[in-house]
C-alpha cells in the first residue's frame, strides 16, 4: 500500500503478556518514529529510527520496552509482561526527511491489557 | 529543553464562526520546525502545515490560516468560518536537532467542535 500500514490494528492481551506491534513505513522512508497515545491524551514520544538505528530511545518508559527495524524497513515494537497502564494506541510515523518533514502516520494499533 | 504547550483543551464553537487554536512552544535552538496535525475521529493524524523557524510568513490555505510569530514563540492556527467536519483534534508539533535525533514533541491537542 501507499501509506504507513500498523498491525494489530487491536489487540485485547492479559496483563503479564508480551505483545508485538508492527510497522511497516512508506517505501524508502528513512525515519521511524513510534508514539503513545492514550485515551484523551497528547503523543508521546517513545523511540526514532534513522535506517536501522536507533539514535534516542529515551522515551522507552520501561525496561519492558523494545523495538527494532530491519532492512531500514519494518518495525517491530515488543512490550514484555504487559501492564493496564501499557494500554494505549500506538502509532508509528514515517518521514522521508531527516527532521525537517512531514510525519506520515499509520491508524494505529490500540493495545488493550485486561 | 524542547515543549509545545496548547492550553486550550476543548473548545467548542458554532457553525460558521471563526476559531483560533493556540500553540506555544519552547526551543534553544535557531532552527527548528513547526507543524500542525488534524486528528479526525476516524484516529489518523493528518498532516496540515509546516514551517521552518526562518520563514515568518503567515500563511492562508483556504479557510486555514497559520500565525507565526518567533517574538511570542507561538504559532496559532485560525479556522474560518468553521464547518462540521473541522471537528477533530488539532496537534502543533515541534522538531529540532537533539544530539543527532530529530524528536518530534507534540502539545496535547485542542478538541474542536464544531456544532451545526
């Protein structure tokens, strides 16, 4: 497809689950950028990608919290042992520019922990 | 330390006025860039403006028009004779060079609704 595609699009886990979310970008977009957002709430930050590399992984807000890219391509965010205060949509963003673009934003994949 | 602050969190107006959504934003740097992201209720955010920190201009798209003014460090978004389906969640964004990572800071977004 032409634009950022999120899957999950929902996933309804257990709490202490681990769970994967993905991201593949627009094609030759080289910037990644993974997002919270909860319910009502702004986006926060959680990691960027440039290529394959994570230059900031500050807004990662547990140890629970990784992510990967491959291929400067798709993206893979893992939360292990879930947690309610994980629920949240995670939104992921492309760019083609370093910093200076437009984000182009996936719809999202809502994470729901019982 | 890089902060978009929109203060307004609901704002809610009848058809056809006019409305102004605020952003504020704090930065060190001399170059940096400005955004604005409509959030519909279908959930994607949609891209609707950028700026650099050099250009001043004010800037007119239809019934949208943007207000930058580096002396205030704000960067409002003005709606004109506002329509329904204006009804979203606005996002002002920020995004700068941090060591190396361009990091996008989002305010927490304005709830505009427009009511027929």
């Amino acid at each position: 497809g032409a634009g950022v595609s999120q899957s999950p699009s929902n996933k309804v886990t257990e709490k202490g689950k681990d769970v994967e979310l993905r991201c593949d970008p627009i094609s030759g977009h080289t910037a990644l950028y993974w997002y919270r957002q909860s319910l009502g709430q702004g986006l926060e930050f959680l990691i960027y990608f440039q290529g394959n590399s994570a230059p900031d992984k500050s807004g990662l807000p547990s140890d629970r919290f990784s992510a990967e890219r491959t291929g400067g391509s798709v993206s893979t965010l893992t939360i292990q042992r879930t947690q309610q205060e994980d629920s949240a949509v995670y939104l992921c963003a492309s760019s083609p520019l370093r910093g200076a673009g437009e984000l182009f934003f996936g719809e999202g994949s809502r994470l729901t922990v019982l | 330390a890089q902060k978009v602050t929109q203060a307004q969190t609901e704002i809610s107006v009848v058809e056809k006025e006019d409305v102004t959504l605020d952003c504020v934003y704090e930065t060190r740097d001399t170059t940096y860039y400005l955004f604005w992201y409509k959030q519909p209720p279908s959930g994607e955010l949609v891209f609707l403006i950028r700026r650099n920190s050099f250009d001043e201009q004010n800037e007119i798209s239809g019934r949208y028009s943007w207000n930058f003014q580096k002396s205030t460090s704000s960067f409002n978004f003005t709606i004109t004779a506002s329509q329904v389906v204006d009804s979203a969640v606005y996002f002002c964004a920020l995004s700068e060079d941090t060591s190396g990572t361009y990091k996008y800071i989002f305010g927490t977004g304005t709830r505009l609704k427009v009511l027929a």
